[in-house]
C-alpha cells in the first residue's frame, strides 16, 4: 500500500511541476510578447518622429524654392520696369519729335478747314 501512495504521490508531484513548467511557460511567453509590443511601438514612434522631420526638412526646402523664385522674379519684374520705362521713353520722344515735324501742317490744314466757308 505504501507504494501505491508513494506512486499517486509521485503522479500528483509530476501533476504539480507539469503545471507550474506551464504556468512559467506562459508567463515567459507572455513577457517575450509584451516585449515585442513595446518594441514594436517604440518603433513606430521613431518611424513617426523620423517622417515628421523630413516632413518639416521637405516643407523648409520648398519653403527655400519658392523664396528663391519669389526673388528672381521680384529683380526680373524690376528689370522689367526699367526696360519699360526706356521704352516709354523712348515713344514718348519719338512722339514728341513727330508732333514738331508735322505741329506745322496740322495747323494749317485746320486754318483752312475754319476758315473756308461753303456754299
């Protein structure tokens, strides 16, 4: 009889560590997995914290492009109005010159036009 107990004693011992090895299995498993988890999501704060700052690098750029073009085009738009006040300029005086060569004509020919009466 002592052997029988001594067996069931030894199955229910067995019992016993079988289930305390599984309880450890899963609390093992459960570390290994909330490990992973944090790993993952620290990792996807970088990647967000590594995206927003190429984000800002990539809007600076642009930012830098277009301040540049607004300059070139700003010194082009004051070129552009020197060139047309030369050009005016240069009308307005061949205006100017036409209006004296022909200033003579002009006058006569409205002389005569007040002056002439018709039947």
């Amino acid at each position: 009889m002592t052997d029988l107990r001594f067996l069931a004693n030894m199955d229910s011992s067995r019992g016993q560590n079988g289930i305390q090895s599984l309880l450890a299995a899963e609390q093992e498993a459960q570390q290994i997995v909330n490990a992973a988890r944090n790993a993952k999501l620290a990792r996807l704060k970088q990647a967000k914290e590594e995206a927003e700052k190429e984000v800002a690098e990539f809007r600076a750029q642009m930012e830098a492009d277009y301040q540049r073009k607004l300059t070139e085009t700003s010194g082009d738009s004051g070129a552009n109005v020197k060139r047309l006040e030369k050009e005016t300029d240069a009308k307005i005086q061949h205006l100017k010159t036409e209006a004296e060569r022909i200033s003579s004509d002009v006058v006569d020919m409205l002389l005569k036009h007040v002056t002439t009466v018709r039947y």
